[in-house]
C-alpha cells in the first residue's frame, strides 16, 4: 500500500477538519481557481474535489467502449471518511462527453429477419449516412465518496469503495432516437469504484487499481497553505450488472405501427446485440486519471 509524506498526510488530516465560513463576493483565485465551482461556502463542505478521468474502458456485456475523453467530477465532501458528494455550483457535478459506440449502429443492433418493411428500410437508409452511435455517461443518483479509501484502501475487509457512481448510459443515432438508455433512475448501473483488488463473481477474475502518486502542492499565500494532488490513480469494478436497454427505436419514420412496437422491436435488437441485461461479474469499469482535493477555507480565503 502507497504511503504518501508526512506532509500530505498532515495536509489530509487539515482537510478532514477545515470549514468554510460565510461567502464573499469573489472568485477562487491561483492555485485555487481550479475549485471555483465547489459548493465551498456551504459550511457542510470541508473540502473541494475535483477529479478527471483521463482514459480507461467501460466494458458492459459485449461491447467495451474506450473512454478517451475526459470525465469531470467536481464538488465538495465533508471529510476525506465517508460522505455525500456535494453538487458543482454554475457546472456539472459529473460531465461525461459523448464517446463513440466501437461499431457504430451495426456494432450495437442486429436487425430481425422479421421486422415490417420500413422499419429494415430506415434502418439500412441511416446505416448507409449515420452509422455513428455515441454514449454518455449520465447520473441518476447522488454521488457517495471515501476518499480515504483512495489513499489506503483498506485490508480488514470493510467496504473498499471510493465512489459509488448509480448512473445510466445514453445511446445516440438518428435510428435510435433521443430516448436510448441503457439502465435507469429505476434501476441504474451501480458503479463501486475502488483503488484496491476486487472480489467480482465469476466468470470475471480480481482486477487491481492503483492509488496513484500522493503528494501536497505547496502554494505561496495565504500562508504557504497547499492542497493535496493525486496523479496516475485507477479506480476499477467488475463486479457490476447491468440491465437491459429501453426507450430505443422512438423516432417518427412513418412506420404503420405503434411506439411501443417500436421500442420492443429496436431495443430489443440493441440488447441482443449487445448482450443485456448483462448479469454481475460480466462487466468491467476501469478509470484512469487525476484528483486534486483542497480545503474548502483555503479555497474561500483565496477570492479575489
């Protein structure tokens, strides 16, 4: 397990104590400015997180889509222990750009022999101008966080998790139409996401992450008061399910049948094709990125 200095475990332990006070009519400035959405005048919030995935996958029954656009999450905690994940103030709490479905429409839909006629019309006519198929990441329950956890992820057997992400993926193309979710608010895909080795049920083996390089970034005022970085940590889980697609296939084509035909025709190719609902131990998320976590009254000291 990862130590981290003296110094940042000092810093950690300041972060876990410090409150902020009444707002000022100002802007996070310097080193801070990266917090200016954290909710850091809620005197609930002691600290100010912001966290970017760099890359990864997230693999959800046979199809793994490549994450190689950033995902923000930012907000505030009460302590670096177990907390709620305080929503961005003028920002997304969690903004997952769309990424590219590897496959496009043909990747994630295996038309029926047996659909009507325009129904297989439309589908080929949009395969031959759109084929891409994008999917974000979106959230439907509050973020719960022990950041603690990232730093030493414990070995007494108490629940390892970092972020429990409940989240639903949205799928987009012409031919799918702008209701295409896999998972929902009902009944989301729940994210455990840990730095240690995980216990998934088969047929999926243990995977590891990584906590990363810990270590405090020193700033010259107020007071030579820094925040804590953590770079090259990987959150993982692979021990998720994931239920089945819905609301696919609702676009206006002239088709002489009704919308829910339509949806159990088109999200019903979606989850054969991509093998949904999709039971525990078949899934894996694997994040990589960056953390940078300061005191919410350094953050409000800082204003301009």
């Amino acid at each position: 397990m990862r130590k981290t200095s003296l110094r940042t475990a000092a810093l950690a332990a300041a972060l876990t104590l410090a409150s902020a006070s009444s707002a000022n009519a100002g802007t996070p400035s310097g080193p801070y400015a990266m917090f200016k959405f954290c909710p850091y005048t809620n005197p609930s919030v002691g600290s100010c997180v912001l966290n970017t995935t760099t890359s990864g996958t997230l693999k959800i029954g046979s199809t793994t889509m490549p994450i190689d656009k950033p995902i923000v999450m930012q907000g505030g905690i009460e302590s670096l222990g177990p907390s709620p994940f305080y929503a961005a103030v003028g920002a997304p709490t969690l903004q997952a750009p769309p990424g590219k479905v590897p496959g496009g429409l043909l990747g994630i839909v295996n038309p029926a022999p047996n659909w009507p006629g325009p129904l297989w019309t439309a589908f080929w006519a949009i395969v031959g101008a759109v084929n891409d198929v994008s999917a974000t990441i979106e959230p439907v329950q509050a973020v719960q966080t022990n950041f603690g956890n990232a730093l030493f992820p414990p070995e007494d057997g108490s629940d390892p998790t970092v972020a429990r992400l409940a989240v639903r993926v949205h799928l987009q193309n012409p031919f799918l139409g702008g209701g295409c979710y896999i998972g929902s608010a009902q009944d989301p895909i729940v994210l455990k996401l840990q730095t240690g080795t995980t216990a998934p049920p088969p047929p999926n083996l243990p995977i590891s992450g990584n906590t990363g390089n810990a270590y405090t970034v020193w700033t010259d005022e107020p007071n030579y008061i820094g925040y804590l970085q953590v770079d090259g940590n990987t959150l993982v889980d692979n021990s998720f399910a994931v239920p089945k697609a819905g609301g696919c296939g609702n676009i206006a084509l002239g088709l002489p049948i009704i919308t829910q035909v339509l949806d159990a025709l088109v999200s019903g190719a979606v989850n054969l094709k991509v093998g949904l609902p999709a039971a525990a131990g078949t899934n894996t998320a694997i994040m990589n990125g960056k953390s940078s976590i300061a005191s919410s009254q350094y953050v409000l000291n800082s204003e301009q």
